[in-house]
C-alpha cells in the first residue's frame, strides 16, 4: 500500500518526537525538549485500534507503550533541567514512570531530584530507600550506580550531615 506524501501516522510522528525529545534532552535544551516530549506523550498515551486485536497489533501496543515511558521520562528530566514550576511536571513524570514500572529506576531518580530540588532531601531519600528496598525484596539487587550515586550526592547535601 502506498499512503499519499501528506498522510499523518501516528505512531511514526510518536516515535519521532521521542527520539527528537531524547535528543534535546542530552543537549540541555529545555523548551525543545518540553515540547517534543509532550507530543510524543499525548500522541502514546492514546489506545492504539482500540477495536481490533490479535498479535500484531498487541506487539505494536507494546511499542507504543515503550514510547510513552521514554517520553515520560525525557518530560521528567525536562522538568528537572528547567527547574521552578516545571518540577511538579517532574514529579507527575516521574510519579507515572513509578506506578506504571517500578523497577525501573529512572522514575525514582527523576523524583529524587525534583524533590531535592525544591529543599525536600529527606524525602527524596525516602523514595531511594523505597526503591532499595522493593529491589532487594523482590529481586535480590542493589540500585544501579547511578542511582547509587545520586543517593550519595543527596546525603552530602548541606544540612543532613551531624
């Protein structure tokens, strides 16, 4: 089949403006980043053929729902990057990211430093030792590095120590 130049696919323009969000989110730029990452998730969030079923088109669900979670996360790092009012974006991303997979430690680092960011450490430590916990309960590992590290940082922060 062969669609006319000016058709618009959906999943083509989500996927794109997800790449476009990660993109602009590695570079620091922030208003691009806010932008494409709000396309690509509204565009993701929505039932894909929501009448028809099948294997085919529960792959092509999975896909989308993949897009959804990146873009949740390039609006939580968005979020963070700008700071002032855009860190309860950050939280909503990042508190989406927790609920829907909560293995996945991107969410929680996304928490973790919009909270700091607005003076709440001791919360966000909460949330890494949440993370910690459900992670050695459930599968008997630690936290990545990464997030390891951002503990660290946070518990020398100014304030916490005696």
């Amino acid at each position: 089949m062969r669609l006319p130049d000016r058709i618009w696919v959906d999943v083509e323009v989500a996927a794109r403006a997800v790449h476009d969000a990660e993109s602009a989110v590695a570079l620091e730029q922030w208003p691009r980043a806010w932008i494409t990452a709000h396309a690509a998730m509204n565009i993701a969030g929505r039932s894909l053929l929501p009448r028809w079923s099948g294997s085919w088109i529960e792959e092509r669900r999975l896909d989308m729902e993949r897009t959804r979670l990146r873009a949740l996360e390039a609006l939580a790092a968005t979020g963070v990057g700008l700071g002032g009012t855009e860190l309860s974006t950050a939280k909503r991303a990042a508190r989406t990211l927790i609920d829907t997979d909560p293995y996945r430690e991107s969410g929680h680092r996304f928490m973790m430093q919009a909270l700091a960011l607005e003076g709440n450490t001791a919360d966000a430590l909460l949330v890494f030792e949440r993370l910690r916990t459900r992670l050695r309960d459930d599968l008997g590992i630690a936290p990545s590095e990464e997030t390891l590290r951002l503990q660290s940082k946070l518990l020398q922060a100014p304030g916490l120590s005696g």
